[in-house]
C-alpha cells in the first residue's frame, strides 16, 4: 500500500494553483481512496477467516456417533478429569491465550456516554476507523495545506457510503462473511457515519472558508443540492443521538429514512457534477438490495401457498399480565434459536409499513427431537411501553385474546451453537427471557436428538412481580419433561424481587416440584402416580426465590464444577450484561486459572433490543 504518490512535490500554492499541483491533488484523491478500501476490505477478509477456521475446526473436532453414545466420559477436547491436580499445563496455553484475550476485548467495557457502555473490541475497530480516516486525509498536505484535503475529505467521506448503509443493512455481505449480526454492526455504523458527517464538515468549511466564488456559488443548482444534502445528514445524526433517539424513537425511525434519502440524492446530484457520482450509487444500491431481500422474504414468509391466506396473514395476540403481550403466528419458515424477526401490524401501527424487532421466544423443531410440523409456532413476547407495544397492549386488553393482521420478516441475527459446551449457564433479566428460552427449549431438543455435548443447563432469570412466572411456566414445565428422558440436568431458578405469590404457579407445580426458597409458599403434593408417569427429578425441578440472583456466585460454582467448556448467555437490561461481563473479567476465569485446569469460558451477550 502506497503512502505517498509518486508524483513530483510542489511548494505550498500562492494564489490559483498550477495544473501539475491539480494533478497531484486528483492523484492523491484517487489513491487515499484506494488505500482506504483496501484497509477495510483487508480487515472483512481476516475477520471472515477467522470465522471459516472457527467452522472447519468445530466440524474436524466435532464428536463421531460412537463418542455420542458415551458423552458422559467425553465430550471434547476440553474435557477436564475432576480429579486432576491444580497444577499449570503447558497444553492448556492456547486455551489461556484466548481466555486472556476474550477478557481484554470483549469483557472490559469504557463508559461512552450516559448510560452507554463499548467493549474494547469495538472501541478498537471505531477508534482504528477514525484514525485511518484522518491520517489519510492529511497525509501528503504540504503543512497542512487545505489545498490538498479540502476535497480529498469529501472524497474520504463519500467513498465510505456504500460501507456506512451496508453496515446498517439487515441483508448485508459484511454480516455473511464475519458472521457478525446486523443488530452488532449497528455501533460500527453509527460511528462511521459521524465521522463521514466530520468530514463533509471539513470540506464545505474549507470551501467557504477560501473566499473564492467559483468554490461556493449557490447559483449552481449542484452546490444547492450539496448544501440541501450535507443539512439533512446533519439533521438525521442529531436525531441518532442516543438521548434523542430513546425519547423518539419511532419518528426517529421514519425521520432517518426521509433524511438519509434526501441526503444521499442531494449528494449524488452534487458529487455527479464534477464526475464523482460514482461514489454515492454504489450506496444507493446497497440500500435497494437490502430492500429488495427483505420485500421478497416479507412476501415468501407470509404468502398463502402453505395453507389459508386468510391465516397465513392473521396473528393471535394475548395478554398475558398487566403490560406484557403473546403474539403467535402460524407460519412456514425455520430460523435458528436466539434470532429476531421484524412484526408488521398494520391496524395497531400509525403506518401500515411500520415495522418492529422482537426476538422469536419460541423454537422451529419439537421438544422430543423431531423437526415438528411443517408450520410453526412463531412466538413473541413483547412488553407493552409506549408507542407501538403501548398500542398493542392497549389493543389486547380491550379484545382479550384476539386475532389482527400480521406480516413477519425475518429471521435476523447469528446466535452462537450451544450444542459444543458442557455446560450452559442463561441468565436473563425481565423480557430478556425470549431470548434464553429458546436457547433452553433447543438444548433440550438436541438433546432428545442425541445431537448435543451439554451435559448441564443453568437457567437464571430474575423478575420484579410474580405474575410474570405465567410468560413461561407452561412452555418452561413441557421442556422439563422433555428433559426427563435424556442425561441433560436442568437448574431452573427464577428470581423474584418483588412480592412472593401466594400460591404456586399451577404449570410449574402440577407435579410438586416447584420448590420455594423463602418458606411463605408451601410445594404442593404430587398427584397419584399415574401408571407410565415418571415425575420430574430433583435436579429438574424450577426453584423460586425472593431477591436477586448472587452472579458471581452462580459463575464461580458452575465454571468450577464444570468437566468441558462453559457458556454464559446474558438478555436483559445493560447492567445485568456488564454485571455479568465484570465476574468472567475478575479472577474467575483468568488465564492463570485455565492454565491450571479450569474450563474455558466463552460469554455470549444479546445486544439486540438493549440499549448500549
């Protein structure tokens, strides 16, 4: 990669410049450019690297048949013999290594803004970002000379759009190579974008900063567009902003759309003036192509031709306690546990397109191992706020259970493969279950299949009010029993912080296994024996309790007691996933601990629907 042109240096210009000091200037413009994408491109291709060797090893190392039928005596290569000594292992340095480096990139986290935390994985990619960016725009500028960045900084910026929309993309090709979901892009993209908005900045400052008509003649319908392009972009940052795009978001969402769109036509009516319109509809593309996906998966998931139209259009809606809604579509199409998918509900939105995040609570395949029915359940829990889940709740409370028009996109999202872990501990916070349930219903499914190396599932979730518990009781109950027939141990413990119920949830306690801690409750007896009917042992059994759950010391018993590598899976507010990140950060899982026997941890964080 070149730094500096080839081309012949000139001294700083006094007056108009030369042709051969325009020609450098072109030359420069054009190899910036050039060195820039190379960068980026050069960084999708080893993060996709990584993601292919990730895949080849799992799938060399992953356990034959005969090895299944015996997963109690191994399960991978990380197996640990609970009798060893605690004494350090040169074999176990790789696995220290990349214990030592998950703690640094993705666990330490920096305060970015009230209420907004960034990893150092991510601060490293938008802080490299930047700095790319301006050590590019003023290398080779002669002192600073704005001669030479002026519009090499509008070059930079516009260059970078095809990046900042893909990046923003629900279908983009960055997400396919990496792996990286959409929903984790989303902080890479902003930050690109602010600092593309910095750099238009620096070019129209500099232009009316020279004094020079020809440079900023609002005359020319070109430099109008320009100026229309550059107002709306800043419009739409504004409105990014976190404080502001919390407190509006839906107008955000509409606004961002309408803004953008002015800014990348006005862009492109400007740019193409000087012959540099090439730059703005690649990005126009990008944008069109992620459309284009989502209107034909949108048409595809809810066409009529796997039974009545009329259902295939129609969604169940339920309330299920004071602010928290059931939506259940019937629908052809498989997606991966932990994924999201976007809901259009034309007679409850303002407008009839307007479409929402949620993450599917529910599972594409039976409990007892079978791929189920070919129509699924697709399953949301939505927790009624403001806006449109305010609507909603609204809407299900004075119908009851009813049915309205439904249109689902999706499913988005990459959620990690539990099935390689011994052990897996979820632990959710509030509406964050939709995401661990899942993960738990499929482990169980796996499980049943003879397709899983788990041997234990820790469920945490922590709640303020009881009637919560009816969100899950029933599905969490069925999964308890699928669990029976298999190896797979299962800790469910949900964690109240308000006021203990006063009875027993009728789903969790119909067997009598429903154990709670706080002694106000009283477990009621099993029903006769019924013939073939084995209840739910001890170890399966959901375990209530008052107050909130001891993280640390959940992470340190199980990552203790575990035999094979552990996963922890966190969904819920942002201060339960940093608690969680600042435990497996401490001495819990350090490098000197693995290098002398203990698993490897590996945490996984729900970003999607959190505000970060």
């Amino acid at each position: 990669m070149a730094w500096s042109p080839s081309v012949t240096r000139f001294a700083p210009r006094a007056g108009e410049p030369t042709a051969a000091q325009k020609a450098e200037k072109a030359h420069q413009q054009a190899e910036y450019v050039r060195d820039l994408w190379l960068i980026i491109a050069s960084i999708i291709v080893f993060l996709a690297l990584i993601r292919v060797t990730r895949f080849l090893l799992a799938r060399l190392f992953k356990l034959s048949p005969s090895v299944k039928s015996d997963q109690s005596k191994k399960y991978s290569l990380e197996t640990i013999d609970p009798n060893q000594t605690r004494r350090a292992s040169w074999r176990r340095v790789p696995s220290a290594i990349a214990s030592a480096f998950r703690i640094v990139a993705f666990r330490c986290s920096i305060p970015i803004g009230p209420g907004a935390v960034a990893s150092i994985a991510e601060l490293t990619f938008i802080l490299g970002y930047i700095i790319v960016m301006f050590v590019l725009l003023f290398t080779n500028t002669d002192g600073l000379e704005d001669f030479y960045y002026e519009d090499r900084a509008a070059h930079l910026a516009s260059c970078q759009l095809p990046l900042i929309v893909a990046l923003a993309g629900k279908n983009n090709i960055i997400s396919f190579f990496t792996g990286v979901g959409h929903e984790k892009l989303n902080v890479l993209h902003r930050a690109a974008a602010r600092t593309c908005l910095i750099f238009l900045w620096i070019h129209a400052i500099c232009r009316a900063s020279a004094g020079l008509p020809e440079k900023f003649d609002f005359s020319n319908g070109w430099m109008r567009w320009g100026a229309t392009g550059l107002t709306a972009f800043t419009l739409a940052t504004i409105m990014s902003i976190r404080i502001v795009r919390n407190m509006f978001f839906e107008f955000f969402l509409v606004s961002h759309i309408f803004l953008v769109g002015i800014f990348m036509i006005g862009g492109y009516l400007h740019a193409r003036e000087p012959g540099f319109g090439n730059y703005i509809w690649p990005a126009l593309v990008v944008w069109a192509f992620d459309r284009v996906l989502r209107f034909s998966r949108l048409l595809w998931n809810n066409s009529g031709r796997f039974g009545k139209e009329k259902e295939c259009a129609m969604a169940k809606v339920e309330l299920l306690s004071s602010d928290t809604i059931r939506l259940t579509l019937r629908r052809k199409f498989n997606w991966t546990p932990g994924q999201h998918a976007y809901v259009i509900l034309p007679t409850v939105s303002d407008l009839p397109t307007e479409a929402h995040p949620f993450t599917i609570a529910s599972i594409p395949k039976a409990l007892d191992g079978t791929e189920g029915p070919a129509e699924k359940d697709v399953v949301f829990l939505i927790r009624g706020r403001s806006g449109f889940t305010g609507r909603l709740r609204d809407h299900a409370a004075q119908s009851g259970v009813c049915t309205v028009p439904a249109f689902v996109d999706g499913p988005y999202g990459c959620p990690p493969d539990l099935t390689k872990y011994s052990t897996c501990v979820l632990i959710a916070g509030g509406s964050g279950v939709s995401y661990t349930v899942p993960l738990l219903l499929n482990l169980v499914h796996q499980a049943r299949a003879n397709e899983s190396q788990v041997r234990r599932v820790v469920f945490v979730w922590a709640i303020r009010d009881a009637d919560h518990l009816k969100w899950i009781s029933k599905i969490l109950s069925q999964a308890l029993d699928a669990a029976q027939s298999t190896s797979l141990k299962i800790e469910p413990t949900i964690y109240i912080t308000g006021a203990m119920p006063s009875t027993p949830i009728p789903e969790l306690a119909r067997t009598g296994s429903a154990e709670y801690t706080d002694g106000s409750v009283t477990p009621t007896s099993p029903e006769p024996e019924k013939e073939g009917k084995e209840y739910l042992p001890s170890y399966n059994a959901p375990k209530i309790t008052n107050g909130r759950p001891s993280i640390r010391r959940i992470l340190q018993e199980e990552i203790s007691a575990s035999t094979g590598p552990v996963s922890v899976d966190v969904a819920g507010p942002s201060n339960l996933s940093q608690s969680v990140a600042r435990v497996l950060a401490s001495r819990v899982t350090s490098p000197g601990e693995v290098l002398r026997g203990s698993p490897s941890v590996t945490l996984h964080v729900e970003t999607f629907g959190m505000t970060r």
